[in-house]
C-alpha cells in the first residue's frame, strides 16, 4: 500500500533528450494510482520564477553577443529563480507529503554553468548552502540522448529554444558531464532515451513504483 510521504524526483539531460514528455507520462502513471504529485520545472515553476526564466531565454536570443548577460549574471538568474521556486513550491508541496517530479534541477547548474561556462563551483555551492535549505532529489534520471535523436526531436519543435544558438558539441560536453555526475550514486538512473519507444516509460514508472512502494 502507498503511504503518503514526500518525494523529490528531478529529471535531468540536454535539450531533446525527453525530460518534459517522461515527466507528464510519469505524472499521468502515478495519477492513475491516485498519488498527489506536483509537476514542475526549472527555471520556472512559479509566477515569479517564470518571469526570471523569461529574462533568461530572452537573452539567449539577443543577437548583439556584447549585451548578452555575464556568465555570473546569468547564474545568478538560475539561482534566484530556484530560490523561488524551492520557497514557494518545492518545499510546501513536500511539506505536504507530495511527490514533486521536476523538469531540470541543481545538475543542470553543475553541467551547465560549471563544467559547460567555467562557472566557479564554490561560488555555485555557497549560494546553494542558502537557498536549498536541506531539499534533496530522492532520486534523478539522466536521460541520455544520441545527437542524431535530440536533433530531430528539437526540429519538430514548433517554439525555438537555445540549441539553435549553441554548437553541439556544447551539448555533447554537457552530456558527459550530466553522466559524470550520476558515476557512482545510487539514487541516480541514466537511461537512455533515443528510440521513441514506450519501453523507458514504463522502466522510469517501475523504478519510481519501487521507491515509493506501490504495487
Ligand atoms: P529547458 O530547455 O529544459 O526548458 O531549460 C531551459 C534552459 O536552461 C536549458 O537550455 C538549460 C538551461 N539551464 C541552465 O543552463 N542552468 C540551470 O541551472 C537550469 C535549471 C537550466
């Protein structure tokens, strides 16, 4: 039986890679055994957080590159916007006893910013020891995407994103730096998601049935 108690699944990979289509098809499965779930994401989740997450893409696609934003600001947005939403969102839906599947979390900063833009990590860390006040993914998949997949996937696509301004081997950098941060612990899964299959939803479903007891 399924006792209620709060749960924090993070799902992590680059651009096309599946995040947002396994988290609705996770969110319906675990509906229709009639657990409460908050679906969210990063950067965004809130009114407020979404807005910074507007500022944010924005800029992605100002075309002068000497008004883009300085790496440090544009951490600084991630982390404000994260701020937000763990205060107004993460945590009281926890608080709850809800399970909180969310669309991109801390690991995107460290591929992203870290390894990705040679963002310092103790700068990163610091602000995090404030903001994340103890809130911990129970578990993350990395979705691990072929070029060739994600690259189709994103051209189906009917709203632009950030690929179109980055070369790929910035995702191909951020790839293996997303599976070296899952090495070696055990509440992360990388799976891989470049056939358009059902079979990794239901792998993502039996994973999260098992942590949460649900039979
Ligand atoms: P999305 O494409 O998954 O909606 O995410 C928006 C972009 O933000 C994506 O290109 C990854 C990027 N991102 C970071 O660079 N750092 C972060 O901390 C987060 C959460 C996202």
């Amino acid at each position: 039986m399924y006792k209620k108690k709060p749960f924090f699944i993070v799902f992590e990979g680059v651009e096309g890679c599946g995040k947002s289509y396994q988290s609705q098809k996770l969110k319906k499965n675990l509906e229709k055994k009639g657990i409460k779930l908050v679906l969210t994401r990063e950067p965004g989740g809130t009114r407020s957080a979404e807005s910074i997450r507007r500022l944010i893409l924005k800029d992605y696609f100002n075309k002068g590159k000497k008004e883009k934003f300085d790496k440090y600001t544009d951490t600084l947005l991630y982390l404000a916007a994260r701020n937000e939403h763990i205060e107004y969102k993460i945590k009281p839906a926890l608080k709850k006893g809800k399970v909180v599947i969310c669309d991109r979390f801390i690991d995107s900063t460290l591929a992203y910013q870290v390894y990705g833009k040679q963002v310092d990590r103790n700068f990163i860390d610091h602000i995090h020891k404030f903001i994340l006040k103890g809130i911990k993914p129970n578990i993350t998949f990395i979705l691990k995407v072929s070029s060739k997949s994600s690259k189709l996937r994103l051209k189906k696509r009917r709203t632009k994103n950030r690929y179109d301004n980055f070369s790929q081997s910035f995702y191909t950098k951020a790839q293996k730096s997303f599976l070296q941060i899952a090495k070696n612990k055990k509440n992360y899964f990388v799976l891989e998601s470049s056939l358009n299959n059902s079979d990794l939803e239901k792998k993502i479903f039996s994973i999260v049935c098992k942590y949460l007891k649900i039979k």
